[in-house]
C-alpha cells in the first residue's frame, strides 16, 4: 500500500471521528434546546386559551389574500 | 377547551371568572374538586343513559336510524366533536347513550368521527403562527399530521368494520370478561351503582308530573350539560396541577425515540384527560422549529391512546343489563386507537403518508392562506356533510 493512500484513509478515518463528535454535539445541543422549550410549557399551555383570538388575527389576512386573488384590478 | 370555548360554546355560560376561582386555592383542594367533578361525571353519564331508556324505550335503534348509514355516524361524530372542541365529551355522552340502548354498531363510526373532530383545536391554535411564514408552515403541519393520521385510520377500520364487525367483536369479547355476562355488572366496580343511584333517582322522581318522554329528554340534555361543563372544569384543574408532570414526562422523552415518545403523549393526554391539549402543545413545540415534524408525530399519536380513558371512566357508571354495551363501546375506541397506532406507524409506508400529507399541505397552505381556510371548513363541515348525499344517493 502506498504511502498516499495510507495519508488518504488516514485523514478519511480523522474526519468521520470529527463529524461523528459533531454530529453529536449537535444532538446535544438540539436537545438542550428541546428541554428549554419544554420549560416554557406553561405558556405553550396559555397560548391554547386564546386560539379564538388566533381567528381573529387568522381572518384578515384571508380576507386581503382573497381580494388580492378575486378583486377587481 | 379553553375559557373562550367555555364562554361561547356551552349553553350554561361557565364564565372566565367561574374558571379562574375554580383553578386557583392548594392543590388538596383541587384534587377534592376533581374528584366531585368525576362523581359528577359519572352521575351525568347514568343520567343520559336513563334518560334515552325512558324517552326511547324500546325504539332506541329506530330513533337513530339516521345514523344506521355508517358514513352518516362518522359525520355525527366529526361535526359534533368539532363544533364542541371536546372528543371526551363526545364519546362520554356516545357511552351514556349506548347505555340507554343505542346500538354498539352504530355507534362505532360516531366514535371514530370523534377522533377526527377533535383535531380541529390544535389546527386553529396553528392559526396564531400565519403571520411568520417558516414557522406557520411547521406549525400547520404538526397541527394537520393528526388529521391525516386519523383520515388513515378510518379509511382503514371502517371498511373492515363494515365488512367483519372486527372492532365490535373484539369489544364485545372484552367486556363480556371485564363485565361478567351473567351478571352484567362490573366486576370489582359494584361501588358506583349505589353511589351513582340516588342523585339519578332523585332528578327522576323530581319529574314525576311530567310524561316519560318529557322526563327522559329532560335528564339528556341535563346529562349532556353536565358532561360539558365537568370536563371543562376537570381539563382546566388538570392542566394547572398537571403542567410540572407532564414537563417531566416530556424531559424524561426527549432523544428517546418514537415508542417513547407515544408512551409520553399517552400519559400526558390521560393526566390532563384532553387529546386536543396534548396535540396543541405539540404546535408551538414545533413552530418554533425545536422539535421536527416526525419527532411530535408519535406523540400526537399517543394522544389518541390517552383520550379513551374518559368514555371508559364514564363507562363505569353504567349497571345493569346495559353495562356490557357501554363498556364494550369505550374499548372499542381504545382498541381502535391501539390498532390504528400499530398498524399504521409499525408500516413504514403508511407511516410515512401523513408526514408528506401534512408537509404537502402546509407548504401549500403557507404560499395561499384561502387553502387553510378552505381546509377547515372542508374538513370538518363541507366534506362530511356531502358525504352523507353521496352515500345516501348510493344507498338509494
């Protein structure tokens, strides 16, 4: 085997490591920022009771999306 | 349900004041007041029950003929539960009048309509997200998987309902031996006749002057009332006593996989007792990108499993010869769901549908806000009801 070929597997090996570490860096940090979401559950929980009110804001935009489409140019 | 559902959906007027005395003071206390709420869960499930008995006789199966049409069962289900925002109300009062002598086949496809109404909840709580583009699009379509998941399910079980009767056999198999044929009453579960009796008898016997007719649609609606106004107060306790829990819950399944994360939305939706909580918690979860749309797939998944507790708890109310039927219903909609969960997210393809139906649909609902609204008020009110001409014109 020559001796750029073992350099070429060499480094191969090197960067699967270092993407395998930061793949899971990245799973940590996902992770970390799941489990601060779910800390904020109580006003996830909130946001559920003013879902009419999310109509309301909901309905406008309709109402100037359909004109934009079906008005009169 | 939430305070605005409260304040303009049920006929009492439960008032945001109502709501806010009675989700504050110490925890003991609230427990105390779930625990009434649920005897008087119970006491209003026996009361529709008796009272179908009464106003029906034995004309129960007549007076629903309309429904006898599966397609037209499904659609009583999906509208009622959709205009409601409540699949635990729907199947209690479905397992109240099962126990007056509605037909456990006809009330099937109700039960499975409730499962698609209730998805309506956390699409409009979607809604809030349609003025940031990438985020209404993440939040539409975690909303939306739960309808696609539930379409899937029906498409697969109703047919094969229709055809074998599967679900109700495996109902009827089970509740035969919780039940006990002979005697028909729940073994082990004897205590709720005499505690369930009076109140019941009383209201009964306070109609006296009145036809039976009269009194029997009179304990209904009252009945159904109660059911309304119970699980609202019960998922609003719940949810302020059981938000620590269900955070430790969701903690404990972060990274763990999908069978982890059904398990937590099963919990989750049985400490809250509310399928539609469960699955709008999962929008903002996902709107804000935190968490992918296949991550909180099986835990919406999970919310259809945790939200049979309820008929089932109500189930338990009812004695007598009935008793058999409306347990036999309550496990129908849990073997239902189970079946629905394993069947459809055990195959890869199928579990894959709803995924890309909700991806699809977002992405297109995000580019034209008409298809959200068009969506919604196709799905749960437009389409249902042209299914019924279609299936009624082919019926002849």
């Amino acid at each position: 085997m020559n001796v750029r070929r073992q350099e070429l597997e060499q480094k191969i090996e090197e960067m699967e490591a270092a993407l395998a570490k930061l793949k899971q860096q990245l799973n940590l940090a996902v992770e970390e920022e799941q489990h601060e979401s779910i800390d904020h559950l109580d006003e996830h929980l909130e946001e559920m009771d003013h879902k009419w009110e999310n109509i309301r804001e909901f309905w406008p935009i309709v109402v100037k999306e359909f004109r934009e489409r079906f008005g009169k140019k | 349900m939430s305070k605005e559902t409260v304040l303009t959906a049920s006929p009492t007027h439960v008032s945001d004041s109502h709501v806010a005395e009675l989700t504050q003071g110490p925890t003991w206390f609230k427990w105390i007041q779930i625990a009434g709420l649920v005897y008087l869960l119970l006491v209003a499930v026996s009361l529709i029950g008796g009272g179908f008995k009464l106003a029906a006789g034995d004309h129960a199966k007549e007076l629903f003929a309309f429904a006898s049409n599966p397609v037209a069962g499904l659609v009583v289900g999906t509208v009622a539960t959709a205009l409601i925002q409540s699949s635990s109300t729907v199947t209690s009062i479905i397992v109240g009048l099962v126990a007056g002598g509605l037909p456990v086949s006809i009330a099937i496809p109700m039960v499975m309509g409730a499962n698609i109404g209730t998805t309506i909840t956390n699409t409009i709580v979607s809604l809030g997200h349609v003025r940031r583009g990438d985020e209404f699009r993440r939040a539409f379509s975690a909303a939306t998987i739960h309808d696609f998941f539930n379409i899937m399910c029906v498409l697969l079980f109703l047919p094969l309902e229709i055809m074998f009767g599967i679900l109700q056999k495996l109902g009827g198999w089970a509740s035969t031996h919780l039940v006990g044929a002979e005697s028909m009453s729940m073994k082990g579960l004897n205590f709720i006749k005499p505690v369930v009796k009076p109140p019941v008898e009383l209201i009964k016997s306070s109609m006296a002057n009145f036809s039976v007719e009269v009194s029997g649609i009179v304990m209904i609606v009252l009945g159904i009332l109660a059911i309304f106004v119970v699980i609202t107060f019960i998922g609003k306790l719940l949810k302020s006593i059981m938000v620590g829990r269900s955070k430790q819950i969701l903690h404990s399944a972060v990274g763990r996989g999908p069978v982890s994360g059904i398990a937590s939305g099963t919990i989750v939706t049985v400490l809250v007792q509310s399928s539609s909580t469960t699955t709008s918690l999962v929008v903002p979860l996902a709107g804000s990108g935190v968490f992918s749309l296949r991550q909180v797939y099986p835990f919406t998944l999970g919310a259809n499993i945790g939200t049979c507790i309820t008929a089932l708890l109500a189930a338990t109310a009812i004695t007598g010869p009935n008793a058999v039927f409306a347990l036999q219903i309550a496990l129908v909609h849990l073997f239902y769901n189970l079946l629905g969960v394993i069947v459809i997210y055990s195959v890869p393809f199928l579990r894959e549908l709803p995924i890309k139906g909700a991806e699809k649909l977002a992405e297109v609902a995000v580019g034209n806000k008409l298809v959200a609204l068009g969506y919604i008020a196709g799905m749960f009110f437009l389409v249902p009801f042209v299914l019924i001409g279609i299936s009624n014109l082919l019926s002849g």
